[in-house]
C-alpha cells in the first residue's frame, strides 16, 4: 500500500546514502572483507544486507545509525581477521580446514560422507579441468571456501601445498 509521497523520497535518498556509505567502508576496508567467503564472511555479508534494509525501509533507523552498523560490522570483521592471522586457536575456531577426497584416483569415502558430498560432484569437478579419468589425478580437495581443488600429478618430491590438508598421508610422494 502506498503511504506517501514522503516515504518514498525517504527511501530514495537514505537508500543511496546509505549504499555509498557501505561503498566506500567496503573500498576502505580492504579486499579481506570481499574475499571468498567462508562461515564468518557469510554472516557478514548477511548482516550488512540486513542493515542495508533497515537504514532504507526503515524510519527507526537513522542514515548515522545504518553507517554506524556498517562500520561496525567492518571492524568486527576486521578484528576477527587480524585475531585469526595471529592466532591458530581462532584461525581453527573461524575456519574449516581443507578435506582430501580423492587421493591418487581414489575416491575418500569417508571423507565424502563426512562433507557430504557425492561422487558425482567430485566427477564434475574434474570434468570442469577436462580430465576424463580418476586414475590421472593425485588428489581432489574440498577447500575451505567450499571449491574444488584439482590436482593433477605432483611433478617432484614437494607436497607443500598438501600439508593442511585433512586426510593427506603426510610423507608420501610418488617417488
């Protein structure tokens, strides 16, 4: 229902002050906070969508109080993200760590229940690097971003890229 002339100009000039304001505290805040998302960026994002919402529907909340929210919601993020570089016990809290499923053309069974995923997507994900066989491939990981990572042989004695992932034999190579 239409309630005013008034309302809808409300909306139309909080509505982008407010999205200019969350603009630049996104710009100033630094690429961390639009990165690939896992647990605590999802939140994030959804808070600021929701803070969005109220600053312009809203006439409770002030333009001050939607920047302010914004603000907030940048700095808690960055803190948590400065906790989690100087501390493994947050790093381990905030994030999943990497899951191998497929370890040198065989599919972690375990490990894709575990996940839930199918075999059919660990398949597609292979597809999608136009590699036709499991038997080619040294290992498929479940990142913590939710991706797939493929990796097709391993081409010296290195792993180093392997060494967080959960269930990859520590100390193996294929020499």
């Amino acid at each position: 229902m239409f309630n005013s002339w008034a309302a809808l100009l409300h909306t139309l000039i909080i509505g982008s002050l407010a999205y200019v304001a969350l603009i630049i505290l996104l710009r100033i805040s630094g690429k961390r906070t639009l990165s690939t998302w896992n647990a605590f960026d999802f939140i994030v994002t959804v808070a600021f969508g929701s803070t969005l919402a109220s600053t312009l529907l809203s006439r409770d909340t002030s333009l001050i109080q939607g920047v302010l929210g914004f603000a907030l919601l940048v700095f808690l993020q960055f803190i948590i993200s400065w906790l989690s570089i100087r501390s493994k016990k947050v790093r381990e809290w905030l994030q999943a760590e990497p899951t191998l499923l497929l370890h040198r053309g065989e599919l972690q069974h375990k490990a894709l229940k575990r996940e839930r995923i199918t075999e059919g997507e660990v398949r597609a994900a292979l597809r999608a690097k136009g590699i036709a066989a499991l038997e080619d491939v040294e290992a498929v990981v479940l990142e913590t971003n939710g991706r797939f990572s493929v990796i097709e042989e391993i081409r010296d004695t290195s792993i180093s890229a392997l060494i967080d992932v959960k269930g990859y034999p520590r100390g193996t190579s294929r020499f």
